[in-house]
C-alpha cells in the first residue's frame, strides 16, 4: 500500500516540476504588466495550446525528463546517504527559522513604507510610519509576536477593503508563524528575556513586560509544532491563486507580460504556452505544498524558479519577493511538519526522518 502511495506521489511531483523550464513568467503579473490583455477563457487558452505540435512536443519533452529524473532518484535513493545527511544539517538549523522570518517579512515591510504601497505594490496606500516601525521591529525582535499579530491584523483588514491584497498572500502565512514561534534567537526580546530572568539584575527587578510575554509563550508555545502546516498551507494557497487565478483565469493579460519582455525569444513556444505552463506549475506546486508531499523538493523549486524569474523580468519588484523567498526557505528547513503526507510514505522517499531504531 505505501509503495503505491510512493508512486502516487511521485507521479504528482513528476507533474509538477513538467513546466519548470516556462516558470520565468511565474512572478504576479500585475507588478510587471505594462497594460491590459484581452479577455481569454481557459477552455480557449488550453485549445490554443495543446493544438500546436511545438507546445505538444514541449510539455511531452519536459514530462517525459521529470518523470525519468523522479524515477531515477526512487531508484537510487536507498543508496544516498547525501539526503540523510542534508536532513540532519537542517535540523540543526530550527532555531534559526524565526530570525529568517523575521529578516523576511521585517525588511520588504520598511521598503513597502518607504516606498508609499501597502503590503504589495500594486496597493498604492501610504502607511509610511505604520510599515516601517512594523518593519523594524519585526527585524530587532522586540515585542516581536504582538508587532506580528498587529500586522497580520492590519494586513486582513486591508484585504476587506482592497482584494488585491491577495497579491501579498504570503504575508498570513508569515506573519501567524512569527505569532507562533516569537523573535527567536538572535533578537531583542531573548536578550531582554535573559537579563530580566537572570537574578541581581536592576532590569530584572522593574521589568513588568516579560512576566506577561511568559505568560503568554506558555500558551502559545504548544502550537509552535505546526508552524511547518501554517507556512506550507499558506504558501500553497497563494500559489494556487497566482496560478490558477492570476494566469489561467486571466491568461490574456499574462500573455501581455510574455509579450513584454518576448519571452517566446527565449524558449520558441507560443505565449499561451508560456501562460499555460507558468499558471500550472504554480497550482501543482501549491496543492503540493498544501498536502505536504515532497515538500522539501517542493520548496526548493520554489526556490530555483523565483529565482529564474529575477533574472528573466527586469522590472519585477525584487523587494515585493523576499517575503516568499524566505518563506520557502523556512519550509525548505522545516520540512512539511506534523500534519503533511509525507508522513505517510516510506521514509527513505518522503521528507522526513526515518524512526528511530530499538538501539537508538
């Protein structure tokens, strides 16, 4: 049953990874669109394409090299040790996440307020003081899971009034794992932390925020397990609607973008394969995340082709991106955590560590 559940799974990642070479045009295509597009169906997108032998030969191209890549790492996979030894390294590297967060969210948060956006730029609200104080203190780790739960607050407001805020969906997911985990080490508020626990001291004797925060962590702190859930969740949903709203549902004016920057120049396929191929990575590789299969293979796609993008649009915001760097990057070290399937492959294939042996 498991090896059926591997193949499965397999399959589902061998699809996903299919359209990796179009993924330049995965970037939100209203940071970088210079005008309108016509108005396309998907019914009409995905005639165009598939009826062309060049975009055939592609996508068969491009599935057939997946699937022998998936299928021959299976194959080898019991024999390297490199993997398990990748693993270990990560887990070394946990208590690290929040500041990497922190770093991801605290810095495009000062440039958003800086810059006179608000959350994304296509949202022209000037909250200069609120972002960049918000911004800062995020990237000092002071008071670090109230700042957090203020700006996700403020974000989900925003979002009633202004739905192109769901451009910067990956802030909920960034800014409710910063609620669970805190500032972390290194920040501002484990050092005062330590002096105000720490006995004799001056600070410790006066300080009456700490007792309340402990109170508090203490809460919160049993919840801190599915920080893995919460950003993998998060970023697939927002995948998912980059994909499969922003370039299947409105492929006329993503086809304006590969037009723009003459992608077709790059890989001779028609723009409506380009569309085609970004929109389905993007929603393979979120219902991916979101069921936690390979994740971490996932998010180091993710990775790979935000980083195609940077280079292949020049006017992309870089600034607006760090968020879902960092964010695959957290899930890159934590793997899919508690609740994701890979739990329920074998361990040698999934993300996730073996059991632990009678003799260990």
């Amino acid at each position: 049953m498991r090896s059926t559940i591997g193949r499965a799974a397999a399959t589902v990642l061998a699809a996903a990874g299919v359209l990796a070479a179009s993924g330049q045009v995965r970037a939100h295509v209203d940071y970088v669109r210079s005008g309108p597009g016509e108005v396309v169906s998907v019914v009409e997108l995905l005639v165009e394409t598939f009826s062309d032998p060049l975009n055939l030969a592609f996508f068969g191209a491009g599935g057939a090299g997946v699937v022998a890549f998936v299928g021959g790492y299976l194959h080898a996979r019991p024999q390297l040790r490199d993997i398990d030894v990748l693993r270990e390294t990560l887990e070394g590297y946990r208590d690290l996440v929040p500041w990497m967060l922190r770093l991801a969210l605290g810095l495009p948060l000062v440039g958003a307020g800086f810059a006179g956006y608000f959350f994304s730029p296509v949202v022209r609200v000037e909250m200069r003081v609120f972002q960049v104080a918000v911004g800062f203190l995020l990237l000092f780790g002071l008071a670090t899971r109230f700042v957090a739960a203020v700006g996700l607050l403020a974000y989900l407001v925003g979002l009633a009034f202004e739905p192109r805020l769901l451009l910067a969906l990956e802030y909920v997911p960034g800014l409710a794992a910063i609620v669970l985990l805190g500032g972390g080490r290194p920040s501002a508020d484990n050092m005062l932390h330590r002096v105000a626990s720490a006995d004799g001291t001056v600070y410790g004797s006066v300080d009456p925020v700490h007792p309340a925060a402990a109170w508090f962590d203490a809460r919160v702190d049993p919840y801190e397990r599915y920080v893995p859930t919460v950003l993998r969740v998060g970023v697939g949903v927002s995948f998912v609607y980059l994909g499969g709203v922003q370039k299947l549902l409105q492929a006329g004016e993503a086809m304006v973008v590969v037009e723009q920057y003459n992608l077709e120049a790059l890989l001779p396929i028609t723009a409506e394969a380009w569309v085609v191929g970004a929109g389905l990575t993007e929603l393979l590789l979120g219902v991916i995340l979101i069921l936690g299969l390979f994740t971490r293979g996932a998010a180091a796609l993710s990775f790979v082709m935000f980083t195609l993008t940077l280079f292949a649009l020049a006017d992309d915001p870089v600034l607006a991106h760090i968020p879902l760097f960092g964010l695959v990057s957290a899930i890159f070290t934590l793997g899919g955590g508690p609740l994701a399937l890979d739990n329920r492959l074998p361990a040698f294939v999934a993300d996730r560590r073996p059991p632990a042996s009678p003799a260990d």
